[in-house]
C-alpha cells in the first residue's frame, strides 16, 4: 500500500493470531505477514511482531532465550546472569539481526528450570533498564519464539528473514504498533510481549494499569518497560503458571465481568476468586489474542473488555482457527472461513489437538452469514493491490465516463468505499467491504455481497446500503437519513446517535441479531431486528443496554425482549444493598429485601411496582443518571400506525434480499418488543426539531 495512504489512515493498533488443526498443515511465515499486512494502517513505522508457536521443537527440552542488545557491555551483563542461573549450560546462538540497528537481537539456548530462568530473566532485565535502556531479554519459552522490532510487519519479517529461513510454526501470533503508551523508538516496545510459554499482542488502553503494576510488582516482577499490554503477558503468565489457575478462568477475570455477572454465576469465576485477585483484573478499552502452550498442546485465546470499544473478530475454516482486528486479515488467508464477532466481555478460546473450546458468545453460529455471490456484471474494477483511494478514484471515473453500475471485485478490507455515489448510480462490492463504507454518503445504492466491517454509514443522510452478510460494529453511527439493510447480524453500538430531521428519517434493517448499545443515544429514525433465520428460536435477538440515553425514534425487535436490557440500569448489588439497608431502618420487610434478590436484574419499573411512598422515593434516586431516560416499552404485534413507518422500508428490504411473501407474512405476524422514548422526551424532542424548522 503507497505510503501517503498509510499517514493519513492512522487507525488502532491491529492484532492477528492463527492456529492450525493437528491434521492441518503448519502455517507459513508468508501467510502470517501477508495476514497482518492488511491492516498496516492500524500500525505505524514504530513497531510489529511475531510470536511463533511450534509444539514439536528441535531444543531437545532446552529454553530458547532472545534479548535486545545495545552494547558489548549489555550482551555480557546477559550472558553473565544466564550463566550464573543455568542448571545446565548456555549455548549462544549469536546475533539474529543486522548489525546496522541500535538494538540487535541476540540468542541462546539455556539448560534449567522455569522457575530459575524466571528469576534470571527479572534479575538482568532490571539490571539492563537502571541507568538507561540498554537492552532486553524479550523472550525465553521452549515452545514459543518472538520476532520483534521496529517498523512494519513486513520490515520486521525482513529483519529476521523469517520467510527465506522458511520459518513454520503450529500457531502465530502478530501485531502492527500505534503507540499510545510509549515512545516506541525502540525495539523493547514492540510487541508481541512474552512472559514464559505466553505471548500476547494486543490494541487498546488498560486505564487499571496503575493497580495491575502493584499487583505484579508484589508478586515477584520487578523490571516493565513501562507499557500496559506488558502487563497482560506477566499476569496471563502469573495466574497460569505460578498460581495454577485455568486459561480459560484466568482470561474470564481478566475481562472484568460485571458485579452482577459475578453473583449470578455468568461470569466464569466466582465472587472469592475474583475479590483475591482483583488487582490482576483488566480496565479500559481493549482487545488481546494471546498464545499459550503446555507441552502437550497449543492454545490460541482472545477477549474484549465488557464495552467492546475495540474490534474483535474470530473465524474458523476447518482447518484452522483466527483471531483478529478485522476480517480482511482472515479473508486474506481463507476465503471460506466462517468469521464471527466476539461479544462484549467475550472469552474465545481454541487448541490445535482439541478444537474450540470456548467461541466467544453464545450461539455463535447464528452470527454468521455465508454469502452466495453472483457474477459480476461490466464494468468491473478489480481491487487487488490497490488503495482505497485509487479504487475510488476508478470508479468515480467510470461514472463520469456514464455507467450507471460499477462492480468492483477482490475488496478486501479496502476502507472509505462509497463515498459520495452519484444520484441513480449503483456501487457493487464483492468481497469483505472495510471500515467506514459508505461515510457521509447521501445518493445512490451500494450492494455488499459480503461482509462489512466497522462503521458502516457513518453520518450517511441519503441512499441505500444493501449488505448480503454481516456488518460488525458502529453499523449508522449518526444515520439521518436513506436505508441500510443487513441480511445477517450486526455487531456492538448499531444506530448510536442515529436522528432525523422533518421528512428525513433513516432506516437500519437488520435480518439477524444485534450486540450491545442498540440504538444508545438515538434521537430519530426506525430500527428493525428481525432474527429470520431464528423465527423457530426462542432466543432474544439483542444484547445489554439498548435504547440507552434514547430520546427519538423507534426500535423494533421481534420477539421479547428482557426490561432490563433496555436502558441502563444500575448494578442489581448495588439496589440490593440499598434495599437491605432500608429494611434494617425498618423502612420495608425482609420478604421485600428477598424479592428482590430472587430478580435476574432489576429496573425502574420493578421498584415501583414493589415499592411505595418513602421507599420508592429514595430507592428511585439510584436510577436516576444522564443516560436514564424514561421509555416507551411494549411487547405486541405491529398495528397500523406501525406499518404505515415499516412497511414500505421493510418491503424493499424483502425484494433486495429475494425473500420470499410466506415469511413476510409470517413475520407480521409475530410479537415485536416496540421501544421509544417516553412521552414527556417525546415532546421535548418534537418542540426542538419545530425550533429548528
């Protein structure tokens, strides 16, 4: 990708693991970097790296030990604690890197004991960072090896010659670096960070970092680079390791699941577990891919923070399993796999000799739509190779020049496509249509046969967006008007901000399920999940916390959907506690403290159908916030004045996607959970916008 491009397409940090089956052939040092490549605009010049697995190592038992080093001075302070903490000896393997960087890595094989070599490695790294940075050992695991520097993917590739030595592992783990955190003018900065046989790479902010270094610290760890995403390797690597809990309990924790969760036994770990190691949990907005292995077997384990502020997508082919920023980098390597997002707070967990073991939400093939794509008709732009910009800049000519319908062919994850269609034109996509599809677009009609990835129609007030399988997160961010219809399933923070001005209003029609956030902060336009292919389910087809902050509009959902998960409601222990307290003033009985524990979760309307006079009032007060607005909630069949708005949008949306009549009418006849906002909002919201007319 041309350079210019990269600079002014900065975007979050990208992550990238992939995991063979035991049957399935070891993966390619080549499939790796062409992988995380797709998404060298989420990096930056200021680092990347690999982690390689390989469970079949050729050390005979022996650690592979790797360390950064800037002087002859640092190489010997290494080689010194090495030697004195071998149970065994050290064999140098000698330098890695050429000689014209700061920074060259330096290997060796070391004979001894985990426990010894974790002790060495703390010991010599203190000692290299105290008065200056002087070096680092980076890696020391029998099973894993990391390839770090700085630059892109593909110049840290070079560096090592990890393609010409025809470098193979059962398992990689890769990361493109947007620092945040640190300079990361150096080496030591970089990920993949590793800690034993863990290695993890990972994109976002950990605000707890503060509280996860003293927990650390006072646990044996004494030398950090000063970056949060080093922290995750040391506590995966403690709480595994040294204190002998499960990879799959320790990465429930590690997302911080929330206090209700916890009590209600969702969350994976229980309340003691939790409170004793509460420093270890994870803050902020983040998602990590993380590789593990025991000796008997290679593990490959992602999650997302509860918020899912960051992307996450998983995918398996069969073959083999993928962890990544966006699903271009697993199209780029299986065309076929079925790829799925991981819900908030998500744990995904797969190994090379059992399988999936944990898919990272509920159901999760209901989240995948395979898309038959026809052929395309002429003019046909082919996208291989090319930039976002170029690609555009090709069909907009091809506009000019007078076709009415473009189809462009090998998309992948090529992002700001569909930018200002011209009015009665056609825009095809085949392929994984990337980030930011169709921003500010406000005529003609886009037609995806594929997936989308983040923030599809983005401020869009005019047109048609026709997705044929999934969209992922941020779907009609601040849509104000034309339509966008997904066949499958959209992801986290759907029609946020979404408003309309008088005659104006958009439309967001989804035919599968929806993450958390649905609809938080919208002020006008219709939204519809419609779960076709569930119709035979009795499943709620939205996550957490939708309509939250609503002031506008209307979402209807098909079926029934849960009262607590509209809205934001407070954390049940913290209702129930104050319950306890007015029983203990003798305020309201017992059975009235134990009704309310027995609840799943507890809103607004719970209290005041169980509460009265001064109880209500002051129990009231706990949900009263910016984001509590007062709602509208029905659960019922769609009348007239609701077919009057969804018809005809809903219409359009069964002939784009060739549905038949049968299930039309079979599902206008089914139950809709109908959500708006209150009267009183209501009528704020109809006096502001005769204000602005």
């Amino acid at each position: 990708m041309e350079e210019q491009n990269v600079l002014l397409n900065i975007s979050g940090c990208g992550i990238l693991g992939v995991l063979r089956r035991w049957s399935a052939p070891k993966v390619r040092a080549e499939e790796a970097v062409s992988s995380i490549e797709c998404v060298r605009y989420r990096g930056s010049k200021l680092g990347a790296g690999f982690a390689a697995y390989n469970l079949e190592h050729p050390n005979n038992g022996l650690y592979k030990v790797k360390a950064f080093v800037s002087t002859d001075d640092a190489l010997q302070q290494v080689k010194n604690v090495l030697t004195e903490y071998a149970e065994g000896g050290v064999w140098e393997l000698g330098f890695e890197t050429p000689p014209s960087s700061k920074f060259m890595s330096w290997a060796a094989y070391v004979e001894t004991s985990a426990t010894s070599l974790r002790k060495a490695v703390d010991l010599v790294n203190h000692q290299l960072l105290y008065g200056g940075v002087k070096g680092r050992v980076y890696s020391w695991g029998r099973y894993v090896e990391v390839f770090k520097g700085v630059g892109y993917p593909l110049d840290v590739c070079q560096q090592y010659g990890l393609v010409e030595h025809g470098v193979e592992a059962d398992m990689w783990v890769a990361h493109t670096r947007q620092p945040t955190n640190s300079p990361g003018v150096y080496p030591i900065w970089s990920h993949p960070f590793a800690s034993h046989e863990w290695a993890i790479a990972h994109n976002g902010d950990i605000s707890s970092f503060g509280a996860n270094m003293e927990f650390i610290r006072h646990r044996g760890f004494s030398s950090f680079v000063g970056t949060d995403s080093e922290l995750i390797a040391y506590l995966l690597d403690y709480l595994t390791n040294m204190q002998g809990m499960s990879v799959e309990r320790a990465a429930a924790a590690l997302v911080n699941p929330f206090e209700e969760d916890i009590l209600s036994g969702a969350a994976g770990v229980g309340l003691e577990e939790y409170v004793a190691w509460r420093g270890a949990w994870l803050d902020g907005p983040f998602s990590v891919v993380a590789g593990y292995c025991d000796g008997e077997d290679v593990y490959m384990l992602a999650f997302a923070d509860r918020s899912k502020f960051r992307p996450l997508v998983v995918g398996d082919d069969g073959e083999r399993f993928y962890v990544a920023s966006e699903e271009a980098e697993v199209r780029q390597l299986s065309e076929d796999a079925a790829v799925w997002t991981v819900r908030p707070g998500g744990v995904f967990l797969a190994s090379m000799k059992k399988g999936l073991l944990i898919s990272g939400r509920e159901r999760h093939e209901a989240y995948v739509r395979r898309v038959v794509k026809p052929a395309p008709p002429e003019p046909v732009v082919d996208a291989r190779g090319l930039s976002h910009s170029l690609v555009n800049s090709l069909v907009r000519k091809l506009y000019e020049g007078g076709a009415r319908e473009v189809s462009v062919v090998n998309v992948n994850g090529h992002r700001y496509l569909g930018v200002n269609i011209p009015p009665g034109r056609t825009l095809k996509i085949y392929g994984t249509a990337g980030n930011c599809l169709a921003n500010f677009n406000k005529h003609g009609e886009i037609i995806v046969y594929g997936s989308a990835q983040d923030d599809v129609g983005d401020a869009m007030y005019g047109g048609r967006v026709v997705i044929h399988g999934d969209a992922r997160d941020v779907v009609g961010q601040a849509l104000q008007g034309g339509e966008i219809f997904v066949r499958g399933s959209v992801g986290n923070r759907a029609a946020i901000q979404m408003r309309e001005f008088r005659d104006s209003r958009p439309y967001l029609i989804v035919g599968g399920r929806a993450d958390d956030y649905l609809g938080e902060y919208m002020a006008g336009g219709v939204v519809m999940v419609l779960g076709l292919d569930l119709l035979d389910v009795d499943e709620c087809l939205v996550g957490r916390y939708m309509a939250t902050g609503m002031v506008g509009g209307r979402i209807y959902v098909r079926g029934r959907v849960e009262r607590w998960r509209v809205g934001l409601q407070p954390p049940k222990p913290d209702v129930v506690r104050y319950v306890r307290g007015l029983c203990l003033e003798g305020v309201v009985g017992e059975d009235v403290v134990r009704s309310f524990e027995a609840m799943q979760a507890i809103t607004l309307e719970d209290v005041r159908r169980k509460l009265s006079g001064e109880a209500l009032r002051r129990v009231s007060k706990l949900f009263t916030s910016k984001y509590h607005k007062e709602l509208s909630f029905e659960v019922r069949r769609l009348d007239g004045r609701d077919l009057a708005v969804v018809e005809p949008s809903l219409r359009r949306y069964f002939n784009e996607f060739g549905l038949d009549r049968q299930l039309f009418d079979r599902l206008l006849r089914e139950e809709f959970t109908v959500v708006g906002p209150g009267a009183k909002q209501a009528e704020k919201v109809q006096e502001l916008q005769a204000e602005e007319g």
